[in-house]
C-alpha cells in the first residue's frame, strides 16, 4: 500500500531526520543519497511511495526549522477533525503541502540571452485526467507556485486542471535580470507545458499577472485553444498613470533605491500584520487597509475553509501562516524586481507598454489569424479595489471597448459586489473564480459536443 512520508514540526535535527529518512522511509527499495539540497527537485520517489522533502530550498533547516518525520495514508490528506489539538492542526496543514504535484520543475538550458535557469511549477492534483480544460495562471505581485493549494479543491470539483508558475526570483524560479523577466516567463509557458504534455490553455491573471496575460496573448497566442481561446482578467494591473490612485501613486514616486527594501516589506506583512491568505501578492493592498477601510473582506467562517480547503477553519488558518513562510524562506530575491517593474520604474512591460495600442494591434493580429473560434476576453473587477479605483477600471475597459474590438474579440466585463482588489479572487462565494472555471469547463465541453 503506498505511503507518503511528510514533514512536521517537532524536532531541531533536520540533517539527522533527512539520514533516518534514507535509513527507514516505509516501502522505498531505493534511495537516492541526499547530497545537495539545492538540486531541482529534492523530492525523491520510488514505485510505491513518495516523500517531499522541502523542494528548491538551499537549506532543509531554513524551511522547516523544527522537524520531524511522520508517515501518512494519503486519503488522510484533507480529511477535517471535529476535535484538533494545536499538534494534529500543524501535522494536518503541513501534510497539506506534501503532494508532488505542487513541487516540479525543470532546466531552461543556456542561450545568449540567459543563464541555465530553473523553472518551478505546480499543477492541480486532477492534471493527469487530460479530457479537461487546461488554465494557465499568471498571479500577482510576489504570487509564487502555492497558489495552486487554493485552486486544488475547486479546479477538482469543476472539472479544470490549472497550472501556476514560478516567476524568475521567485519560489524555486531562477533570478534574472529585470529586462529579462517577461522574455523569460514568455520562454518558459512553452517549456513547462511541453513538459505536462499540454498544447491549448485558457489564460487566468490577477493584478500584476496581466503583464504577463497580455504579452501572451501577442507573443504566445498559439497556447490558446483556437476553437474557444479564453483569457479572464481578475482585478487587473493598471499603471498609475490611468489610475490615479492615492496609494500606488505614492509607490510609483518612491526613488528607486527605495524598492531595495521591499521583500523585506513584504515579509514584515505577511509573517507580521497580515498573513498571506492563498496568495503572496496582497502586501499592498494590506498595507492600504492599515490606513484607509476597505469593503469586501475574505470570508474566514468554517464553511468557507472548507469550501476552499477541505478542512477546518484553524487548519486554514495555519495552511496560510505555513504558506507566508514556506514563501519567504524558498526565495523572495525578485520580490524588489516585481514592484519596480509594475511600477515602471526600470524595465519595460513588452508588448503591452501601452495598453491601447497594445489592443489595438491585438484586434489587427485576430482579424488576420481568423481562428475558429472567437477570443473571448473576460473582465473582472473589485467592487472596492484600492490598487486600480474607479478610474483605473473606467481605463481598462475603455482600451478594450475602443473601436474594432467587439469584430473580433468578445469582451464581457463585470463589476463583484462586495469584494476588494484581493477577494475578488479568494472569495470563492463572492468572487470571479468559481464563474471563470464553470465558463472555462462549458465552454470546453461545448466544443467537444459539436465535434471541433
């Protein structure tokens, strides 16, 4: 019967846990020796087991300061307590990141632009089922792979298989250089989904992902599925130029030298004030809430943990704790370069330097494709959304409503009551995610049912 070995706090010896590991992991007929932590991927498996050791982490110790090793069934995996104490509430939300799907990766090999880079990635645990849907996410500032923890339950239960990416800096991801970065993740989309095997996705971004989403869209447009292309827009990155906002206009006339600081910022945030809740792009808008009230908090009762984990709400909430940790201790080091490069303060945004001409160009390049199916793009925005406001949201959808797009591009945009630049998307009862996964699924089937 297989068996997952995991890790949960206990014990200070990790160096002595990973030996007793080689010595007497259930099931495992052969053991690699565990000589350089800081390979690709430490995870290690044999026929009929598996065991997560702290993947892309220099240091087994800096990740999981105190550790033990506990061996699991993995049914057990998500299955709430009715009566936890505070040890089964930490080994139940550190088993949950265990699974090997939320911990791969591969090498992007040397070219004359870059470095041999590492690429890290997860999917939803459904991906091998390849009759679904496939979504490709581009998250927000400082979003890294633990994304998919929050997608899993839902993408399994509505029937999408969703895949997240390291950006360069990020999690296990390899840091370039700021001028790098889009080229980067735009060589990287095609290197991982040949690695999963997959050839069409839907595109899904939040807040800063949509530099990424759009660059696709000119650059990579061939992912999508030509006979029902699909890109969502959650909350999407607007420049203050257009937006106007208070808050980022104070960021975007910070000197340049300021940003030095910001990772630091970030994690004072997250592990101090407001632990990350799904996603490690939220610091600013925490920030902002500090000083200025906000509408449309995350629901955080027992039926929302359950509805977006599985579990029980204490189990959440040290799911979250972990994750603000396990984010910061793997690799924030182009966490500075992700502010300074939304913030246009060195680097450019690629194809979508201007997001008028940009679409413009867009609707020019769709005409003369004539793919099969129209490109539907979906517009999602924040009730109350401290990062863009009213008039970054008035921009956004004004570029896309401009003359020439509704011939070739069908755009729908849609204001959720209730929700704020972060809960638009984590709020799963008030949010855009559940109704972006059912459209992706319907959308798929529907095409399947015509034969195309």
């Amino acid at each position: 019967m297989s068996r997952w070995l995991i890790l949960c706090h206990r014990h200070a010896s990790a160096d002595h846990q990973l030996e007793q590991c080689e010595r007497e992991f259930i099931g495992a007929r052969s053991i690699p020796p565990m000589k350089h932590i800081g390979s690709p991927s430490v995870s290690f498996s044999s026929r009929r087991s598996m065991v997560v050791l702290c993947p892309f982490t220099s240091r087994l110790s800096l990740l999981f300061s105190t550790v033990s090793l506990t061996t699991v069934m993995p049914e057990t995996i998500s299955a709430p307590s009715t009566e936890q104490s505070p040890t089964s509430i930490t080994s139940e939300a550190v088993r949950f990141f265990a699974p090997r799907h939320y911990h791969q990766s591969l090498w992007l090999p040397a070219n004359n632009k870059h470095e041999r880079l590492r690429l890290t990635f997860p999917t939803t645990a459904n991906f091998e089922d390849e009759s679904l849907p496939a979504v490709l996410f581009a998250g927000p500032m400082f979003d890294t792979r633990y994304s998919a923890l929050t997608f899993n339950k839902l993408a399994g239960e509505i029937g999408v298989r969703v895949i997240c990416v390291d950006r360069p800096g990020l999690g296990g991801a390899t840091p370039v250089n700021i001028e790098q970065r889009i080229d980067v993740w735009l060589e990287a989309v095609p290197a991982i989904l040949a690695r999963l095997g997959v050839k069409h996705v839907s595109l899904l971004s939040h807040s800063a992902g949509t530099l990424d989403s759009l660059n696709m869209l000119s650059r990579l447009r061939h992912i999508l599925d030509p006979k029902v292309p699909y890109a969502a827009f959650l909350a999407p990155w607007v420049h203050n130029d257009h937006s106007n906002v208070a808050l980022t206009k104070i960021i975007a006339n910070l000197p340049t030298g300021a940003f030095s600081y910001w990772s630091g910022l970030s994690k004072f945030v997250n592990q101090s004030i407001m632990p990350v809740s799904g996603w490690s792009g939220g610091v600013i808008s925490s920030v902002s809430g500090l000083f200025s009230e906000q509408t449309g908090t995350i629901n955080d009762s027992e039926a929302a943990a359950q509805e977006k984990y599985g579990v029980s709400k204490a189990v959440e909430d040290q799911i979250d704790t972990l994750q603000g940790k396990y984010v910061f201790t793997e690799g924030m080091s182009d966490a500075n370069d992700e502010a300074l490069l939304c913030g246009k303060k060195v680097g450019g945004w690629g194809a979508c330097e201007d997001y008028m001409k940009f679409i413009e160009q867009l609707c020019l390049d769709e005409r003369a494709r004539r793919s099969e199916g129209k490109l539907r793009v979906r517009l999602h925005f924040a009730a109350s959304d401290v990062m863009i406001g009213e008039g970054g949201r008035k921009y956004f959808e004004k570029c896309w409503n401009q003359d020439g797009v509704a011939e070739v591009v069908d755009v729908r945009s849609r204001v959720w009551p209730e929700t704020n630049h972060d809960s638009v998307s984590l709020e799963f009862r008030k949010g855009a995610i559940r109704p972006i996964f059912e459209e992706i699924r319907r959308l798929h089937d529907e095409a399947r049912a015509r034969g195309t």
